[in-house]
C-alpha cells in the first residue's frame, strides 16, 4: 500500500468530523454566588476565616467554542470576601453533551485589603439549559503575594448567558 494512500486513509475521520464542526464565537455574562475561606499571614498577623462571594464577570471564546478568556470582580462579606478581586484567566472544556467540564488557569488581584496577586486553578461543571443559558459550579484555589502570604479556596455556582458574535 503506498504510504499517502494509508494517510489518507487513517486522517479521513478526523477531516470529515472538522469538516462537520462549526467554530462559534460569543461573549457571555457570568453571575453568580459562592463561598470561600483564607489563610492570610501579615508580618506576625494571620487573618483566619470564610466568606460569602458574588462574582460578576465576562468572558469571550477563543480557539473553538469551548474555550474562553474570562474576566470577573468579586466582591463579598467575611474575612474571604473582604475587599474586591479581579480574576482573570483561560479556561477550557471537555465534552460536547449538555454537561461539560471545565479547568481554569489563570490569576486572581486582590485590591482593598492590601495588595495580593497570585496564580488561579479552577475545575468544575457546566450544564447547558438552552442555546444561550448555561449553569456552572466550580471550586478554586488561588495563591497570593504581596502584602504578605495568602491562600484562597472557594465554591461558586453562577449562570452564564451567551451572545453569539459571528462565526468564522
């Protein structure tokens, strides 16, 4: 068998599956509750306890519609969620049923109460409920350096409403 006949042969399911796959752009409104806990040390002073959070935030799709650059304020009561935060970051999901799941990687700033910026990880799951409406729920973890150390964990839940920008 001639060698470009046998990778025809091996790549065809992939190019006609590429050829079925529509690339679709959105922007979406993320919202949601969520809880957390830090650990906090300033100088000799630690900072112990939980927190209840809201996140409003945005994010654009990158890539194929299943990766996003997302950007949300947070804001909330407790020690967790003193202050506001800006996080930030690349996520990217798995599975094309109406439950996906997700993997964050990005950075999270913390403004008010003192300055803290460090790295992000984040998982979870998202279900979509129509074309354009999806539930997510995830649970995050973020380091922070700066005035001092800290480590944040959090739960959040949230709806995401998509709105198509085109496709390419």
């Amino acid at each position: 068998m001639r060698p470009s006949l046998l990778i025809l042969l091996l790549t065809a399911p992939a190019l006609a599956s590429a050829q079925d796959y529509e690339q679709r752009r959105a922007v979406s409104l993320l919202v949601g509750p969520g809880f957390g806990y830090t650990n906090a040390i300033r100088g000799d002073r630690a900072e112990t306890g939980p927190g209840v959070l809201l996140d409003v935030g945005g994010s654009l799709t990158v890539g194929d519609d299943r990766d996003e650059l997302f950007l949300l304020a947070r804001g909330g009561l407790g020690e967790a969620g003193r202050g506001g935060v800006l996080i930030s970051g690349f996520r990217s999901f798995f599975g094309l049923d109406e439950w996906q799941s997700f993997f964050d990687l990005g950075a999270a700033v913390r403004l008010f109460s003192g300055t803290w910026a460090g790295p992000r990880l984040g998982f979870g799951l998202r279900r979509t409920l129509t074309d354009r409406t999806s539930l997510y729920g995830g649970l995050g973890l973020s380091l922070g350096f700066g005035s001092g150390m800290r480590v944040d964990t959090e739960a959040s839940i949230g709806l995401q409403w998509s709105f198509p920008i085109g496709s390419r």
